[in-house]
C-alpha cells in the first residue's frame, strides 16, 4: 500500500514538472533551478535528486529534452567543481508531453495530472 502511493506521488510529481514546463513552452530551455522554484510554488517540491530522476524518465520517455553540464558548451570541469557532468541543467517540453498533458496521445501509466 505504502510503494502504491508512493508511485502515485512520483506520477503525479511528473504531471507536475510537464505543466511547469508548458508554462514555459516559448523558451529555447528551462534551468532546473527555476523550475524547482516554480514546482515549490506549486504546492509540489522535489529533492534535487528527485526532480533530476524524474526529467531523466521523462526525456526517455519522449516528453521533455534535456540537457546535461556536460552537454553545455560553458561547462568546464574546472569552474564548476560541484556539477557532476551527468547533472541535468536545463529541460524543454516536446511535443509528445504536450500531447500528453493536452489528452491527444495515449495516457502514460507513469505521468499523472
């Protein structure tokens, strides 16, 4: 009863990170500091590292890209001693989570809203 509810929170805990991200759906990208900040204001916070397990989900998945330090042409492993390389740094809604969140695609087991 407990993991069944607990997968519910991180579904919904994913549905949560698809609208933040529609709510900036004209940007090129989206740090995740900000949307940390604007899921807090939600009534919805994440762990860091939860927040970076679940965009890494929703990039597999289609809904969201994602980019990660290593990945950003001004990461250098010298200036910035606390970023892992693997940290994902920004994301941007695609269109598949649109269609997600719009209801025109097949409902995703893993995504609530």
């Amino acid at each position: 009863m407990i993991k069944d509810m607990e997968a519910a929170r991180h579904n919904e805990e994913r549905g949560a990170i698809l609208y933040a991200l529609r709510q900036e759906v004209g940007a090129e990208m989206t740090s995740v500091r900000t949307l940390a900040m604007a899921l807090n204001l939600a009534g919805m916070p994440m762990t860091h590292s939860g927040l970076q397990f679940s965009l890494g989900l929703l990039a597999d998945a289609g809904y969201v890209k994602i980019w990660r330090a290593r990945d950003v042409g001004a990461w250098r492993k010298d200036r910035l001693n606390d970023v892992r390389p693997e940290a994902i740094l920004f994301a941007r809604l695609l269109p598949q989570g649109l269609a997600l969140i719009d209801g025109k695609s097949e409902p995703d087991p893993n995504v609530s809203f």
